[in-house]
C-alpha cells in the first residue's frame, strides 16, 4: 500500500473516532423537553423535619429552667394558634398578687388561684379565687347580735375578724350606733347554690353585678360579713346607704382594721355594685391606707390600671 493510502486511511479513523466521541458527549434533553417528563424543584421537600432544634415550650422572655406545668403554680395558656406559649404566673405573694400581664390589666378570660389564701391580706375577686373547696381552720362564732338567732353557718368568721367585730361594736355603741350581722361565712356549696338562684332569678350578666362566682366571694375567706341595724331593715339592700349604721361604718370601719370592699363609684374597678353593707377585715394597716386614699383593695395592689 502506497504512503499515501495509508495516511488516508489514518485520518478517515482519526475523524470517525472524534466523531463518535463526540456523540457521547453531547448534553441529554431536559425533562421539562421531554413530553410527559416532570422536572424535579425541590418542592416535595417542603414540610419535612430540619436538623434545627425544636422550638422550646417555654414562652419567650421567661427565664431558663421555667416550669409551665400546672403543679408550680403556673398555668400554661395556649395562644391564639392553640400552641402552649403564654405561662401565666399565680399571684404571689398573697398579700400583693402580681399582674396577669406586664401591662398590669386585668385579662378578664384567667383565673387565677391565690397562693396564700389563709392571709389576711389576700385578694379574692372575679380574677383572684380559693382553692377549691377551701374552708377556714379557726372559724368561730363572733360575741355580737345578728338579724336572726340560729347557730347556723353565716354567723361565723374567723378568729382574727370576729374578735375584731367584736371591738367594732363595741365602738359603734359607745357612738349610740347598734349594728347587727347578717351574714358572715359561707361555704363553695352555699355561694353555688345561690349564686344559681340569682341566675334564675335574674341572668348570669346581672347576677354577676352582685354575686361572686363559687371559689370567687370573699365570704368564703371568713373574713368578710354583711351588717346591718339591729331591726333588720334594708339589709344587704341599696336603701342602707345613708342610714346611721352605714356612715358610721364608712367613717370607722378602718380603725378595726374593715373597708368597705365595694365602694360607691368603684364598679368599674371591683366588678360589683356599690354595697356599703359588705365589710372586709384585712388588717388596720392595709385598712387605714386604703380608707386615707380612697381607694379599693384592687387599687391598693396596682391589680388594674386605674386613670389618674
């Protein structure tokens, strides 16, 4: 074979190699140009779990190592999405009970339980109630006339407020004032029962103007008691604002160590109507500022926010 046949015959595979090289290296069509080929975006990935940590139960802001469970007086309350993120504290101590919130309103939805129910100085409302079923250790019944004679349930109050009853007629006679009990202590099944009626009787809105809720009325504390005159009349009724007994007690209550609870003009703040008959013994210091001030026992503890 001649030199140049052969130097023919070697580019003739010279090019059919790269030729074919060539065509093996050729990029593929995409799936998108492929007809009924789905491309793969990535998008069934959205929704599966990531490496990062699980968000904490723990609401933000509250400090490391918080307990949202129930049993150390917190209460976890869910958010609007139904997640476990708001931990409301119990108010504590009983004697000052802390805010539902940093604002210091009152969020009329919780319910919180007093930590130290057997203080004096504790406060019991629509927002702040007993432990269930609570009942005073050293109830007694106090040396002083009521608007009936039995021996019954109403008639008590604890030992501290009875013997400070005691001295708070004593001093309304010496001013030619007669005050009588008509009703002290009442028990969870008791305040339920009529708080029922009062329903009954009226709707639960308007019930609630003037009754407690069971677990949330202050006769249940034994430290709280309704008075009236010696003959009865207007008892627990609007028509004792005015009378003898009941100046007498807006001017003297605090000395004994009592405020009148529901003060004229507080509705808005104590949640209930004006009641001068509902006296509340919470210790001569506390009654003292209260009276001087003019104030409620909400107000006293910054429990709402109060217009100046």
């Amino acid at each position: 074979m001649s030199k140049t046949a052969k130097i023919v015959i070697l580019l003739i595979i010279v090019v059919a190699v790269g030729w074919g090289i060539g065509k093996y290296n050729s990029p593929s069509p995409s799936a998108s140009q492929e007809e009924g080929a789905s491309a793969s975006t990535g998008e069934e990935l959205q929704g599966q779990p990531s490496s990062a940590p699980e968000p904490s139960a723990v609401a933000s802001g509250a400090p490391e190592g918080s307990d949202t469970a129930t049993g150390d007086g917190a209460s976890v309350e869910p958010d609007n999405s139904g997640n476990e993120a708001a931990v409301k504290p119990s108010p504590t101590p009983a004697d000052k009970p802390s805010d539902p919130d940093s604002s210091g309103s009152a969020d009329p939805a919780a319910e919180l339980t007093a930590a130290e129910p057997d203080s004096v100085a504790a406060m019991i409302n629509k927002q702040y109630k007993l432990p269930d079923g609570y009942k005073p250790a050293d109830l007694v019944y106090p040396d002083v006339p009521f608007i009936f004679s039995e021996k019954i349930e109403k008639r008590m109050l604890r030992k501290t407020a009875a013997d400070a009853l005691e001295k708070m007629f004593a001093g309304a006679l010496k001013d030619g004032v007669h005050l009588a009990g008509v009703s002290g202590y009442r028990s969870e099944a008791t305040q339920t029962r009529l708080f029922n009626n009062y329903v009954k009787r009226d709707g639960e809105e308007k019930a609630r103007t003037y009754s407690a809720v069971p677990g949330h009325s202050e006769h249940q504390t034994g430290l709280a008691i309704d008075l009236s005159g010696t003959d009865g009349k207007c008892a627990a009724e609007s028509c004792f604002a005015g009378t003898e007994e009941a100046n007498w007690l807006a001017a003297h209550a605090a000395e004994y160590g009592f405020i009148i609870r529901y003060p004229e003009g507080k509705q808005a703040i104590t949640g209930y109507m004006y009641e001068p008959w509902h006296v509340r013994y919470v210790g001569k210091d506390i009654a003292a500022s209260i009276a001087e001030r003019g104030i409620t026992l909400e107000e006293y503890y910054d429990a709402v926010p109060v217009s100046k």
